[in-house]
C-alpha cells in the first residue's frame, strides 16, 4: 500500500487524528489554494474557469456518492442544506422524525421551521449509544413526511445501515434526509443503491478539504416535485437571462442552488474530491476498517472506556474515548503535538488514509497518560 504521509505537509511535526473535525491539508489540496489566489492576481477576473472548477467539485462528488451531477446543489453548509429542505417541504399536519444522535444543526432547523408549519416532531432516542434499528420500525409512522439521519454519528462513530433504514421509512411513505458528512469520504456511499432521497455532506471532515461548501443530492424525482423558498439566482434555469420579474426554477436538484457559489471552496473542493477519488474509496474504506479496528482493541486492551460500538460494522473510523473534562483533554494533547477532536465527555481518535499505527498507538499511550488529569 503507498504511503500518503509525504503528502501532508503537517505531519512533519504533528500527529493528526481529527478527521471527524479537520483532516490534514494534502500537498495537492493547498496548491489549489494558490491557484485560484493567482487567478486574482494574474486574470484578475476569470468566471468561467471559477464555474468550471466549481462544477468539476460537484460532479466528482457526484461520482463519489452514484448520482447524476444535475442531482447535486451547492451550498455553504449541512445547516443550509437541511433549512432549504425543510423550507421547500409541505409539512402541516404531518410528523418529522430525526434522531438523538443527529448533529444540533438537525434537530435546531426542523424546530425552526416548525415555528412556521404547524407538524409534530420525534426524537429517536439512542440506547448505550446506539440507535437499534427497530426504533425506525417504532418511530417512523404512516404520517411521517421526512425522516432526518446521520449515516455516521459525530459523537462516536456510530454508523447505520442505510439501505435497511431506507426500506423501513420508504414503506411507511417517509422520505429519507441523511447526513453523510461523517462518512462520506471515509464509507462508500451509493445513493442509487440504497434508495436514498437526501444526502448532504461538507468538504472539511473525510472529503479532506476545508470548511464553506456543502453538497446536497437530492433524488431527481423529488427536487422537480419540489418549490424551494430559500433559493438565488443560481438556482434558475437560464441563470445568465436576468429575468427580475420572472421565477423558474432550475432542473433537478440546481433549485436549491443559491447565489454565488463559494469559489474557493469550489477550488479545494475539487482538488480534494480528486485526490479521495485517484485514491479509491474501496482502497480508503478498507485501511480506515483496519485503523478503526486496531483503535478499538488497542484502546479496550489499555483499559480506556469506549462509548463507540466494538463492532466494526456498525462503526465508523472515529472512535469515542471517555475522558470527563474532554475540551480540556484536547488541550493537553494539543500541547503534546496532537491534533484529536473533543465533543461532550469524549476525545474522538479519527484517523485518516495518512495514518498509521504508530499515530494510535502513540496517542492512546498519551490519553491514558493524561486521563488523572481530565477525569478529576
Ligand atoms: C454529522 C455532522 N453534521 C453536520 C455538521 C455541521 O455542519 P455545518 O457546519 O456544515 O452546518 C457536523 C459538524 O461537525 C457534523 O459532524
């Protein structure tokens, strides 16, 4: 297997194990940084090669989860992909159902827009940190509209079997959000496959690329049934013909495109989306299953509490270490050159395609070594 490690200049003098946050910036991914700063400098104004890179991020992200590219918009962030969705649905009088172990920003819009339409709304509850899948059969009802779930959670790993949910809230006549932003890039991920309406993910966890741009699929079949209210010019079907008193929205999913897109982030985008894809997402899946597993056996053989599943299959690479005081513990490791991501009581321990075993080791050694400290 290559090594990656020389591609990441920041692993000369840090450990980096905090992907489930921010991954470490390829070579390739900051040259494209500078690309576009000597666009501005030597073009000073180049639209169409901004647009093209643009679109060249979102059909590689488009190939990177099995759709069509026409079925993906651009937007800044997963939260303005769930607002703009929960926007364009009609919800009075039906149910929405999202999960405990969702990011806030999930839960946090759909009890922003039900100030505006009058739906009820369901938590799922996780046990020991899991959701067991009979919740969906529980929870999901013929009344629900929409049914909002993390493919992986950001606490802890967990990861859920999408193709078996997406058959349960289907056969209730529910539509199906996910938020893949803890699994895209290290999980393959085909939407066709498992039947999947909505799927959203940003560029700054797995997809190894920085924060400001966010991706939504939306089924074809649903965006053009669907009459978005957050929208923008570049959701428009002929964008350029400055129509001011005229509304039509684009194909397929390009409606819930808004104004400019964020050209930089376009730029890294695509640069990141490249790099995942020359690498192979099987090739990826498979040395983050092996670091995932080595994570859990060598983090139980030192005695550490997990609060992510044992289990690999329903695992994804970041793993949960209980620490109390976890902020704190990020802190210390900091100090000690590592980069690992706090959340709640845990330091998550999310390696990436760059990582070895040496790096887990070596940071689990210094979480116990530090735990007296946090755990007081
Ligand atoms: C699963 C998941 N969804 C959403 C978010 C937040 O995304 P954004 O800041 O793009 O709204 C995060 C951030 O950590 C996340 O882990």
């Amino acid at each position: 297997m290559k090594n990656y490690r020389n591609d990441f200049p920041i692993l000369e003098h840090k450990t980096m194990l905090s992907s489930c946050s921010q991954s470490a910036m390829s070579k390739q991914v900051l040259s494209s940084l500078e690309d576009y700063q000597k666009s501005l400098v030597e073009s000073g104004m180049d639209w169409e090669r901004w647009m093209e890179i643009t679109n060249l991020a979102k059909a590689k992200f488009a190939a990177l989860i099995n759709c069509n590219p026409s079925e993906v918009a651009i937007l800044g962030s997963v939260s303005d992909c769930i607002s703009s969705i929960l926007h364009a649905l009609p919800l009075s009088g039906k149910e929405v159902v999202t999960t405990e172990m969702d990011f806030p920003c999930i839960g946090q819009s759909i009890l922003a827009q039900q100030k505006r339409q009058n739906f009820n709304v369901k938590f799922i509850p996780s046990e020991d940190n899991i959701i067991p899948i009979d919740h969906y059969k529980t929870y999901v009802t013929e009344d629900t509209a929409i049914t909002c779930i993390p493919h992986v959670s950001f606490y802890n790993g967990f990861k859920q079997d999408l193709k078996a949910i997406s058959k349960i809230v289907h056969a209730k006549g529910s539509l199906l959000f996910v938020d893949a932003y803890q699994s895209a890039g290290s999980v393959s991920i085909d939407v066709k496959r498992d039947n999947i309406d909505i799927l959203v993910a940003g560029m700054q966890k797995y997809l190894l690329g920085i924060p400001g741009i966010a991706f939504m699929y939306v089924k074809k079949e649903l965006a053009e049934s669907l009459e978005p209210s957050t929208i923008g010019w570049f959701g428009q079907k002929d964008i350029f013909s400055f129509q001011f008193s005229r509304l039509e929205y684009g194909e397929s999913a390009q409606r819930f495109n808004t104004g400019t897109p964020p050209v930089i982030n376009g730029y890294v985008a695509n640069a990141a989306l490249d790099y995942i894809l020359s690498i192979g997402m099987d090739t990826i899946e498979e040395r983050l299953i092996t670091l995932s597993n080595f994570t859990v056996q060598e983090a139980l053989n030192r005695g550490l509490q997990l609060h992510s599943p044992i289990s690999i299959e329903n695992k994804g690479p970041s793993t949960a270490i209980y620490c109390g005081n976890s902020s704190l513990m990020e802190q210390l490791l900091r100090d000690k050159g590592f980069i690992l991501s706090a959340r709640k009581d845990v330091i998550r321990l999310a390696p990436h395609i760059y990582n070895n075993e040496d790096d887990i080791i070596r940071a689990l050694d210094t979480i116990k070594f530090l735990l007296p400290k946090t755990l007081t």
